[in-house]
C-alpha cells in the first residue's frame, strides 16, 4: 500500500513539477507548483514526519505561493507574452541547461549505495516532540544561526520596501 | 481495505464496531456543520431582521424556517453563467476550493469527550492527531486560494481587486492568529486538540471542567477572535467584497450554485472558527460541574451532555459573529492593515512574551 502511494506521489509530483515549467500562463504553473508541495507533503506523512508535513502546507502551500500568485496576479501577464525571445537568449539557455544536465548525471552516477541505513533508525523522529528536543539540544546553534539570517533578510526586505522620507507611490 | 490489514493488529470484532462508530461520528459531524451552516442564512436574516426593528422572512414555512431550502432551489434553478473572457477551468475550481477547504477543518475538533459503547471506548471525535491544531491552521491557510483563484479567473477588475484584497487580509492576519495560537500551546505543552481540551477539563477553585483557557489567555482570546473576523471575511474585515466600492469583490461574476457555494462556505468557516474558539478558548466539550454530572448519570450521559453544549457554544459563536456585522460598519483597507500590523501583531508577540514569563515564574 505505502509503496503504490509512493508511485503515486512520485508521479504525481514529478508530472506537475514538468507542468510548473511547460504552462504558457504563469497563474496555471503557480497552481502546479502548489500541487507539487501537496505531493511533497503526501511523501513526508508517508515517512511519518507529521510536523514536517503540516509546515510545509502551512508555510509553503499557505503563505509563500499566496504572495506568488499575488504578484503575478498584479503583473497580469499574457499567455503569449514569451513567444518572442530572441534566438541568442534560446541558445545560452540550451548550454546552461545541459550544463545542468552533465552535473546531475556526474553526480548520479557515482551514487551507488542507494539502500536507506536501517540500524540506529527511529520511525518516530518526525514527531514534534522529537523533533523539538532534537532541534533545541543537539543542532541549537545551527538552529539560532539559521534564525539570525532570517531576522537579517527580514530587516533587508523592510528596509528595501520602506518608503523615503517624502516620497508617495500613489 | 482497512479492516484486512488491522486484522493483525486486533480482532475483526473490535474493529469493525470502532470502524463504525467513527464512521457514525464522521456523518454527523458532517452533518451538523453543513446544517448549521444552511441554517445560519435564516438565522443571518432574523437577526439583522431584529436589530433593525422588522421580523425578517416569514413566509416559507412557519417564521421562514423553511426559507434555506427555497434559496437553494433558486440557487440550483438560476441560469448557470461563466464570462466569455473568464478562465474556465479555475472559474469552476474556484468555488470547489472554498468549499473543499471549508469542509476540511471540521475532522480534527474533539466534539465530545470518552464514551463507551458496546465495551468499546472512544472519543466522540473524527480522527485524533497529534498536530491537530496545527492542521486547522494549514486548511485556514488554503481557504483563500478558492476566493484568489476565483477574483483571477473572473477576468474582472473588481473580482481581481477582492482577490487581492482576501490574499493580503489573509496572509497579515495569520500572524498574528498563529502567534496567538502559540500562547495557547505553551500552556497546554500538546499540538494535539485533545490535549489541549483535556487541560481545561480540570477543576479551577474547585469547579471541574471550568479550567477555560480564558481565564489565562484574554488578550490571546481578543487576538484569535479578532483575526477570526478577518480569515472569514465577516464584517467589519469584509473588504474583499465590499459591495460599495467593489460591487461585490471576488464574486462579482458568479451566479446560480457558484455564488451560492461562496456564500454557504463562508458560513462553514464561521461555525468551524467559532467551534475552533470553543475548543481553544472555552473549554472545548468542558462543562461546570462536569466530573459532578458524570458521577450522578454516567460518563455517556456526561459526554452527550458535553457534545450537546459545545454544539451550543458554536452556535453562540456564529451568533456572535452575525451580532457584530449587523452593529459595526466596514473598516477602510488602511485601517484594516494598520489594525493587523501594528497593533494585533505586536501585541500578539507581547503575549507570546507575557504567557513565557508567566509560566516560568509559576511553575
């Protein structure tokens, strides 16, 4: 049963990861792109991290992807807006993208030990209390590190969003 | 499919008769919300009805009672109309979303507590989890996508503008919900509802089940009701579909069933956000005298006794809700987000601090 939904999940994710890229309409990729954290989701419950899961949704599905459609939204772009890319612009892309490609294949190849390490495993890692006690005590500087840069960006991005003493958008 | 594969676990029996039983609870908890939910536009037209001095309807049925079945009949009869320009596909999603996420909450609130019935104890509760509030704060978090992508497919100023409108209004009150929320959390020591019931089921001055959360969290409980107001777009918070400046916000463009879906799921969220308060604020299925009734008449009779009045508390919720939007006028979009952002967030971080300093000075 857990295996099938995993096929599932999987399909489904990559599928809709594929269709973020190929809409024309950008309000139609955001939709599959909220799809694809849906799936992610499914996975996480799957290797019973609950809280995991549920942040996801909450942070990703609830509140990133609202500002994302929101802006493009307010940009209301066309669906055909990008048919005229110049063909200088197509060729850099192929080479980065292949690029890209080589990488990924480089690294794949060497993976050869793909089984999960089953020793010293504990299927309730992915529960808050756990996870909690795991974060506050053992990772607690990386933890208070990643928050600091956080507190950082947020000050950035009020910073760059203030408006000058003066000044009137509207 | 379930039952083969818990037969390891437990006998078939066992299984079957919980199986049941929860299935029971799942149909009438579903029931009860979308009932309550038909019948708060009757009870919507009564109040506003007697605070503005008239009686509201009274023809269909004995005082209109029968008036949420003629709205449904016309809402299912009016010509189904989608714009020329308007985006097909996610004008159609849109009210199926708003429904879907409004339907979704009601799966994880403890509506009762322990019974036992036919030597099996369970909770009168759909599923347990040990998130569970947490969930309802991601299917709060989702209900706004039905109105965005609904305002964005109707091809529609106005409808856009609403859409805008209900993604701004929800992301800047959901901060401070959530922070208000993290109070509670830090009391009960769980994520899980259950637990957080089971705090207040305990006596204070010697009252059992009177330990409401309160009576320790007053400014928590403003916060949470006030952004309640905001996530279901009730008045005073209405603006996505303020009528006088946006003719009528994100559904401007919708008719017959789909509008109707909109308006009914609304309601939904009203109930399920007042039930939600009940369960963090109010002692969820907690009762005064509760261990006292439990004693006298059996812990089943207490249990209904308790399902019965947290039913009554939601009720006195949605009561609430329609109180105020029949007593306060709209506030400006500024107004609203400067309410949002410098006054219910900060404070909401104050209590956060506040409750901190409280429970270690106390414990």
């Amino acid at each position: 049963m857990a295996v099938q939904l995993f096929y599932f999940l999987s399909a489904l994710a990559v599928l809709s990861a594929l269709m973020v890229v190929f809409s024309r309409n950008p309000v139609h990729s955001v939709l599959y792109l909220i799809l694809m954290f849906f799936c992610l989701t499914g996975h996480y419950i799957l290797l019973n991290a609950q809280f995991l899961a549920i942040v996801n949704i909450i942070v990703y599905a609830g509140a990133i992807m609202v500002l994302f459609l929101f802006v493009i939204m307010f940009l209301n772009l066309k669906t055909d807006a990008e048919k005229g890319q110049p063909p200088l612009m197509k060729f850099i892309a192929v080479i980065s993208g292949g690029l890209l490609l080589v990488v990924m294949v480089s690294i794949l190849s060497k993976v050869s030990n793909m089984e999960a390490k089953k020793e010293g495993f504990d299927s309730q890692i992915g529960l808050v209390e756990n996870l909690g006690k795991v974060l506050y005590k053992d990772y607690l500087l990386p933890f208070e590190l990643a928050s600091i840069l956080f507190l950082a960006a947020m000050v950035g991005a009020v910073m760059l969003g203030k408006r000058e003493a003066g000044e009137r958008h509207f | 499919m379930w039952c083969i594969f818990a037969k390891t676990i437990c006998d078939l029996d066992y299984c079957m008769i919980l199986l049941l039983i929860k299935a029971v609870i799942i149909l009438v908890v579903f029931g009860i919300t979308l009932g309550v939910a038909t019948y708060s536009t009757w009870a919507e037209r009564k109040v506003s009805a007697y605070m503005q001095d008239r009686i509201g309807p009274m023809r269909a049925g004995w005082a209109g009672l029968l008036q949420p079945l003629a709205d449904a009949g016309k809402m299912f009869f009016k010509e189904e109309f989608i714009p020329a320009s308007a985006n097909k596909w996610l004008f159609i999603a849109g009210p199926c979303l708003a429904m879907l996420a409004a339907c979704m909450t009601s799966a994880v609130i403890p509506f009762g507590g322990e019974m036992e019935l036919f030597g099996e104890k369970f909770l009168i509760q759909a599923v347990d989890i040990n998130i569970g509030i947490l969930y309802v704060f991601a299917v709060v978090a989702l209900g706004v996508y039905g109105v965005m992508i609904g305002g964005w497919a109707s091809n529609n100023k106005f409808s856009l503008l609403g859409a805008i409108r209900a993604a701004s209004q929800n992301i800047s009150y959901e901060l401070a919900m959530g922070l208000s929320i993290i109070a509670v959390i830090m009391l009960t020591g769980s994520l899980s509802l259950n637990v957080i019931v089971d705090r207040q089921v305990q006596p204070l001055f010697g009252i059992g089940g009177m330990n409401w959360n309160v009576f320790y969290q007053p400014l928590g409980f403003i916060i949470f009701l006030t952004c309640a107001f905001a996530e279901c777009n009730r008045t005073p918070f209405d603006l996505p579909e303020c009528e006088t400046e946006l003719i009528g916000g994100y559904h401007t463009e919708y008719s017959s069933m789909k509008l109707g879906f909109y308006l009914f799921a609304e309601y939904i969220n009203m109930f399920i956000s007042s039930l939600v308060m009940a369960t963090l604020y109010f002692g969820g299925y907690a009762y005064p005298f509760m261990d006292v009734v439990a004693g006298a008449l059996g812990q089943n009779i207490a249990a209904l006794l308790g399902f019965g009045l947290f039913i009554g508390k939601g009720l006195f919720g949605v009561f609430f809700f329609m109180w105020v939007r029949w007593t306060l006028p709209r506030f400006r979009y500024d107004q609203l987000m400067n309410l949002g952002w410098k006054s219910l967030f900060p404070l909401a971080i104050a209590n956060v601090v506040l409750t901190g300093i409280l429970i270690l000075l106390f414990q």
